[in-house]
C-alpha cells in the first residue's frame, strides 16, 4: 500500500486471520468508535455506534478464523464475513440501515490483537492484516483471502504480512 495511516476512509474493508488460545477481550481496534470486542464467544463491532453488528458465529480457541469487514457510508451497508482454516468467508451478518460513520473518527492508531491504545489484548496469533479503502465484495474477497499479496494490489493501503516477524510490506 501507499503507508497512509489514517484507516477511516467512508469505503474500507479490514481483513485479518485470527487464532485465538483465549475467546476474549479486543482483536482490532483504532477508537472508541471503531473496534471489534467479544460479548461471550461472539464478535461485537462497534463501527461508528455500540453494537453495529454481532457476529452469529461462535468463534472456538485453536482455529484459525479469517474475518473481514466491510463498510460504505454513502450506502449505509456495513457487512461481516467470516471464513475459517477449512472454508472460504461468507457473509455472516449485516446491517443495511447503518447510519454511523467511521471516516471522521481520526482512526490512525491501528491495533491488531488489542484495541485503542493497545489494552485488552487479545490471547492468540493473528495474520495477514490488510487495509483496503474500497468497499470489497464476498468474490473480490473470496478470490485472494487465503492468497499473500504482492503489496501494489489497486486500493490496498496497508498491508501486513506478519508471518511471524511482523513485517509492514506496505
């Protein structure tokens, strides 16, 4: 990608793979506003308000988890697609009326396996972090989840490969 810290774009989709040891606490997060958090083994997006969607999986210690998320504030779509180490993401959950914005939150503090500030972190391995700031579809998903990119993919703006050493290709 092109380095730009700031993750509120009015599009974007954030995708990551997951293991956790422990179901708890705050896999992603850059505000108040816009950070994901486990209510029991569900997944809790807080995107632009509390409680913008609720995952209907219920994620198990020892998986890996691939998860995406997606948004668009000019179409007030805001969708969660969840995949795992033996299946490809699909939509899981998705709110059609969202309202809320994450574009003017002044999102630059990224924190993977934690949340803002880097507190409640998660117990877990996480990879493959990627920022895109257009709204990606479930094929445009689908088509490269499980692939590592080369970095000059169109519309990827961060992207961490991590593989272990926590390298920032972008």
């Amino acid at each position: 990608g092109n380095g730009t810290p700031d993750w509120g774009s009015a599009t974007g989709t954030i995708s990551f793979w997951i293991q956790w040891d422990t179901v708890a606490n705050r896999p992603w997060g850059q505000h108040d506003n816009m950070e994901t958090r486990f209510s029991g083994t569900n997944l809790v997006l807080d995107w632009g308000a509390s409680n913008s969607l609720i995952s209907s999986t219920s994620f198990t210690a020892g998986k890996w988890y691939f998860i995406a998320i997606v948004w668009n504030e000019n179409t007030d779509n805001l969708y969660l697609y969840i995949g795992d180490q033996n299946n490809p993401p699909t939509l899981n959950t998705q709110n059609n009326a969202w309202t809320s914005t994450v574009s003017t939150v002044g999102v630059t503090q990224n924190n993977f396996m934690a949340s803002k500030g880097g507190v409640n972190s998660t117990d877990g391995r996480g990879d493959d972090l990627r920022y895109w700031n257009t709204d990606r579809t479930l094929a445009q998903i689908q088509s490269d989840y499980n692939t590592e990119l080369t970095g000059s993919e169109t519309n990827l703006r961060s992207y961490f490969k991590l593989n272990n050493t926590f390298d920032d290709i972008g």
